[in-house]
C-alpha cells in the first residue's frame, strides 16, 4: 500500500502543481489501535509556486482524492497550515508526530516540529481535546451496546488532555505513548482487552459498554476541564512562522 500512495501523492503533485513537503498517516493507523478494515488517512502539507501567491485569484487551500473505502488523501497549503500551526492546531500538531511518514522534507518537518512547543496553546488544545472525547461519551457510548472503535475515540483525546493538564508539553499521537500516564491496573486491563478485540473486529463492530470505562471517562474530563481553567492563550509572533513561509515556497 506505501507504493500504491506514495504514486498517489506523485500524481496529485504534477496534476496540482504542488510541492509535498510533508505527507503522513493521520488516522487509527497512525494512533495504534487500526481494525483489519481500517482505511489509510493521508495527510500532507503542501507549498506552491510563489507567483501563485501574488495572484489576485486565490488558489484552493486544500487539495485531495475523492475518498473511497480504503484510501483517504488529502493535504493543506503551506500559507493555511502555517496559519493553523500558529494557533496551536492539534491535529496538525499530531500530524508532525505521526509514527508513519510517507515523504518529507527533513529539514522543513524539523523545523516545524522545533517551533512546536513555542507556539503550542495548552488551553486550546486541552479544549479540543476535552471537546472530542466528552462528545464521544455522551453521544456513543452511553447505549447498551456501542461501537468499539468508538471507546478509542474517546479514551485517546482523554488522555491528551489529562497529558495537557498533568505534564503541560505536547502530548504524543500515539496511543501506547498516551497510556504512560494511567496507574490503575483495572483500567488498563479493560483497555487490553479491547484493543485485543479491535485487532480482531471490523470497523463496524459492536460490544457492550463498559462501565467502568465510562465511569473512568466522566472523572477524567470532569477533573481536567476544572484544571483547564487555569491555563491562558497567548498569541505568538508570526514572524518565525513568515520566514518558513517564504524559505519553503518554490
């Protein structure tokens, strides 16, 4: 499959006239917990001629494929990330994380991920992660029976936030890595156990909900939404951000 994308990424290149500088996994794959039907969420971020930016016709911000059961590509303009990247976009944040990379420009991809802690909001990205994994639990987990990738999508961005609240950093993409920050072996248990049965079950599988689980999502998100209150957004300067602008246009 990294052949058959690595093409994909080639031929939007030429058909778009767009330089990929960064091009990853986004989705389950990326986070560790892919079912056997799990599709490839590519992301990439992309710069264009600098005439292109001096049109007064403002050229599309996002380029992609139509999306089909197994491959979903699709990728941002230099000018939109950075401009994102300056507001402490999370999903952003995590792309430059990501355990599976496609292509990359070394020295860009180094360079953003240097840049990342000066201009990452613990408070807007607590927020969003809160957002997520709260919308999670009331509007999917709360039947008898639930969606099981849907308790990853909740437990992830949980412990984002508590990572954003406890260790106050960027927190990692990945799963496992997320996973450091639990000490209650019941928990982790339950967790195992699912994963177990993720690796197993297709995207659309079924299973009771766990109540402890729930229970466990609840105190989280009500404790680091308390805690989240403490912390302030401050804009930063876009001037760093201007010059990899410039540097990274072709």
């Amino acid at each position: 499959m990294k052949q058959t994308i690595l093409q994909k990424l080639l031929e939007l290149e030429q058909s778009e006239n767009i330089k990929i500088l960064y091009a990853c996994e986004s989705g389950s794959r990326a986070w560790g917990f892919a079912s056997p039907d799990s599709d490839f969420d590519v992301r990439f971020i992309y710069s264009r001629p600098a005439n292109d930016y001096l049109s007064i016709i403002e050229m599309p911000d996002v380029v992609g494929l139509p999306v089909n059961e197994v491959l979903d590509i699709g990728g941002w303009d230099l000018k939109k990330t950075l401009k994102l990247f300056m507001k402490s976009n999370a999903p952003l944040y995590e792309w430059l994380q990501s355990p599976i990379v496609y292509r990359q420009d070394d020295a860009f991809a180094d360079e953003l991920r240097s840049l990342m802690p000066g201009y990452f909001s613990l408070r807007s990205a607590g927020n969003h992660y809160l957002s997520m994994a709260h919308n999670t639990l009331r509007d999917d987990l709360q039947g008898e029976e639930v969606k099981l990738k849907r308790y990853f999508y909740a437990l992830r961005p949980a412990l984002a936030c508590r990572w954003i609240v406890e260790k106050q950093t960027v927190p990692p993409m990945e799963f496992e890595k997320l996973r450091v920050l639990l000490t209650d072996n019941k928990i982790q248990a339950a967790i195992n156990g699912l994963l177990a049965k993720k690796q197993m079950a297709d995207e659309k599988a079924m299973i009771k909900s766990v109540d402890l689980l729930n229970e466990w999502l609840a105190d989280t998100l009500n404790s680091c939404k308390a805690q989240l209150q403490q912390f302030t957004s401050e804009q930063q300067p876009a001037q760093p951000l201007n010059e990899v602008f410039r540097r990274y246009i072709q």
